[in-house]
C-alpha cells in the first residue's frame, strides 16, 4: 500500500502565522505539524510516500523532511500548481499508486489511534474505499456522513448549513453524525472517478464527491477513531492540536 500526504493549500484560515510558510510545518508540540501524519503511516507499515504541495513551499517542505530516511521511509515529491481541491492533489499521484491501494492523509490530520487497524481492515475488502469518521459536535466545519441504525452509511454531505442540518435530524431513519476526517483508504478507480468530476461552487474538485461516488457503487466502507483527532487548520483547533500532543487534554 502506497500512503499519500496532501500539504497543500494556502492556509488561508491560519492567518498570519502562515504568512511566510506552509501551514503544515508550524509547530504541534514539539514537531512540525506534517511529522505527525508521516509517523502514523510508518508505524502502520507504509514506508513508500508521495507528499503533494504548492509551489511556494515545496522547497522549505523538502528541506524539513529530506529523502525520508529520518522517518524509516522514502518519499517522493509532487507540486500541486493551484490549489483546487483534495480530490485534485490526490489525482497527481496517479503514477505513483499504479496497480495499488493508497491510504491518503490530510497532512494536518493530528489523530491519536492507530493507523494499523484501519489498514488491515481495508486490506480485508475486495474492492472500494474506507473513511476514517469521528463523533464531533460542529458539524457544520466538515464533511459529514450520516449513518442509520444497521450503521451503514446513507448520505456525506460537505460542510451543512442550517437548513442541511435540520434536514438531516427531522430524518428518522438517520441515527448516526460523524465528520469524515481526512484519512481516506482508495483502491485503483479513485483515479477514474477523480476524472469524471466537475468542479465545485468553490471551483475545486471535492473529496466529498469521490467518496459519494464510492457510496453509490456499494463501495463505501468506514472505521471511526476512538481517540482524539482534530485537523489544525484554524487557530482554535491548531491550539487544540498542540494540547491534544502535550497531554493537556487527558
């Protein structure tokens, strides 16, 4: 299994502590944010890593982490020219997971549970995708996959308003709200898919559109995080993150 971390964008939300650098390198304890998702894919086994980023950081990004023989792994770099969207970046790795399955990582994804699990239980399905899901309270910042009472999943919608919200609770048959967090598990047609999308309102090809596409087909299979887990990409949940590693938040 190939793993792919995704550390582009433009950090936006992060303002002005991403200035001058990619949000993916500010500091989460006592480590560069990207470090944490890079251990979690070694730790489960998966040493063969592409890291996909923008243009204007891909020299300090390969300056942080080198080859990859710090980390017990090698990695290989792609540039993602404009920012536009998940399932875009993704789509860059094409040649890289020829003929494999990937695990694809936000690369500011701070989770505690072990990756390991949730690669066996992909490697144990014939074919489709695994989304990692979390219980969480906001549910208008993510994703959101919905879920019924024999726990399959019914429907993502990407980041509800108010009238999504609603609609989703006055639903009877939906039991279950949980965020997609950003640890994705593609056989090979992830490709196909990504080539048949049209992008968004936003003008970007949506991940959220993928895993549908998965859905639709049958082919959608899930695992939930039992510890903690934030995406650090606003000043509150990259404060979160950075207590979440210091302990502070047992």
């Amino acid at each position: 299994m190939k793993g792919i971390l995704l550390a582009g964008g433009n950090g936006t939300r992060l303002l002005p502590l991403t200035t001058c650098t990619n949000k993916h390198l500010l500091p989460v304890g006592q480590k560069p944010m990207i470090f944490y998702p890079i251990e979690k894919l070694v730790a489960a086994g998966i040493t063969d890593i592409l890291i996909v980023t923008g243009t204007d950081h891909m020299g300090s990004i390969v300056q942080t982490l080198g080859s990859g023989k710090d980390f017990g792994c090698t990695f290989t770099y792609k540039v993602q020219d404009d920012a536009g969207g998940i399932a875009q970046a993704l789509g860059l790795a094409r040649g890289f997971c020829y003929g494999e399955r990937m695990c694809v990582i936000l690369g500011d994804n701070i989770f505690e549970d072990d990756l390991t699990l949730w690669a066996n239980e992909f490697n144990k399905q014939e074919r489709g995708a695994r989304i990692i899901l979390k219980l969480v309270s906001n549910l208008d910042r993510f994703g959101i996959a919905v879920t019924d009472n024999d726990k399959r999943i019914r429907e993502i919608v990407e980041k509800p308003d108010a009238a999504e919200l609603n609609r989703l609770h006055d639903n009877n048959e939906y039991t279950g709200y949980f965020a997609v967090t950003g640890v994705y598990f593609y056989d090979q047609k992830v490709f196909d898919i990504i080539d048949s999308l049209q992008p968004s309102g936003r003008g970007e090809l949506e991940i959220t559109d993928v895993n549908n596409k998965y859905l639709e087909w049958g082919e959608l299979q899930y695992s939930t995080m039992e510890k903690g887990w934030t995406d650090a990409g606003t000043h509150s949940s990259l404060w979160f993150a950075n207590q979440m590693m210091s302990g502070e938040t047992k």
